[in-house]
C-alpha cells in the first residue's frame, strides 16, 4: 500500500514542479521522501491506522495534481508521460540519474541487510538486540520513496507500485526463505522488465503497461506451479 499512495504523492509533487518550470525528479524526490517519514511517523505515534494514512497522503497528493493540472496550460501531454509512462521520453540527465540514485539504493541495502532483513521480521527482537529500529524504518522508506520515484518515468506513476508488489508475491509463491524470495524477486523481476520492454516496442504498446501485464502472467505461472507442487507433496 505504501508504494501505491506514495506513487500518487510523486504525481502531485512533478504536477508542481511542471507547472512551477522545475526538474520533476529534483523536486519528486524530496517530496516523496518526506511523505515517507510523515506516513512513518503517523503510524508509529498510533494518530492513524497505516491503511488510513495512506489514503489521505494518495488521494489529496492526487487530487491537487489534477487541480495543478488544470488550471495550467500545455502540461497535458509532459504529466500524461509520468502518469502511464514512457521511456521514449526520457533524456541523458535523467537515464545518469537513475543509474546514480539506483546505484546507492542498491548499496545501502546489501549494506543494511541482516539489520534490515531483522527488522522485517521481529521489530521487538532487533530492538532487544540493539538495533536503531527506528532509523532503518526511515531508511527503508528513504529506499522506497527513492524507487518509486526512479521507476515513475518509465512505468508511470499510475502502475510503478506493481513492480515493488509483483516481484515479492510472485517469488513468495514458490519460495519461503527471505533470502530465496529476495533471489526470486530480483531475478523474475528483471526477467519481466526486459520482455515487457521487448513487447511495448515490437506491438508500440506503453512500456509501464506492458512490464505490468508480463508481471501479473509472471505470477499466475508462479501461483500454478505452487498449486501443482502442494499437490505432488500431498
């Protein structure tokens, strides 16, 4: 759910920045991550329930993207690129500055994993054993809000939460481990992103579009096999 109302938060935010003449990315990212933390704390101080507080951040970042929209001339087409995608329209600056950001948000995750990968699991465990829980809950939404953002301009704000939802569910049909499902996720997802891209060009279908639809056939095989080997194991 976080992806989803922070994707929608992304959108109002690059409306802005469109309708102000600014970099969506430079202006998105800021803003997103600060959602993030807001949403963290919120839920945390017990002022919201999580599913609450992401539908309000969703659906008024949303609705005043569309006001902006609106009341602003010739930004149709720009924010029509953000919200379902397009890769085509991406430039030099920000295909360095997707590598860059990605590159870090890689990092900072094999970095962090076992404390990350303890937390996931046990809050009250990591706590216990001396780890600022706090810290890397915020960083962990740092790392989502950042990749949400990155993925926005080829999916499209619309459909880039799939791609943080898909690859876990998807490996999490077949495999139990966290590190397995990790594997899975990583390796299914780029699996699915390649020939999503391959298909958007051959058939001139959107990008984001095509990604989605190879993520959810992706899944239901998963789902298959899965039903298929309970039934051997039986």
């Amino acid at each position: 759910m976080i992806g989803d109302g922070l994707s929608h938060v992304s959108y109002g935010a690059l409306c802005i920045a469109f309708a102000l003449g600014y970099s969506p990315f430079y202006l998105s990212i800021p803003v997103v991550i600060v959602a993030a933390i807001l949403l963290l704390n919120l839920t945390e101080k017990g002022k919201l329930k999580s599913d609450a507080a992401i539908a309000i951040f969703s659906a008024s970042s949303l609705a005043i993207g569309v006001i902006v929209t609106s009341l602003s001339s010739g930004m149709n087409t720009e924010v029509e690129s953000y919200m379902f995608g397009s890769i085509l329209a991406m430039d030099g600056s920000d295909v360095i500055l997707s590598v860059i950001l990605c590159s870090v948000v890689m990092i900072v995750f094999i970095l962090c994993y076992h404390a990350i990968f303890t937390i996931t699991f046990d809050e009250d465990f990591a706590r216990s054993s001396g780890l600022p829980v706090r810290f890397y809950n915020r960083l962990l939404s740092i790392l989502i809000a950042i990749t949400i953002v990155l993925g926005m301009r080829m999916m499209g704000a619309m459909l880039i939460s799939s791609l943080i939802i898909f690859p876990a569910v998807t490996a999490m049909q077949l495999f139990r481990t966290y590190q397995k499902v990790i594997l899975s996720a990583i390796i299914t997802s780029s699996i699915c992103f390649v020939i999503g891209l391959i298909l958007s060009y051959e058939k001139s279908i959107p990008a984001g579009a095509s990604i989605v639809v190879t993520n959810l056939v992706t899944f239901l095989l998963f789902l298959i096999v899965s039903k298929l080997k309970w039934r051997v194991h039986v």
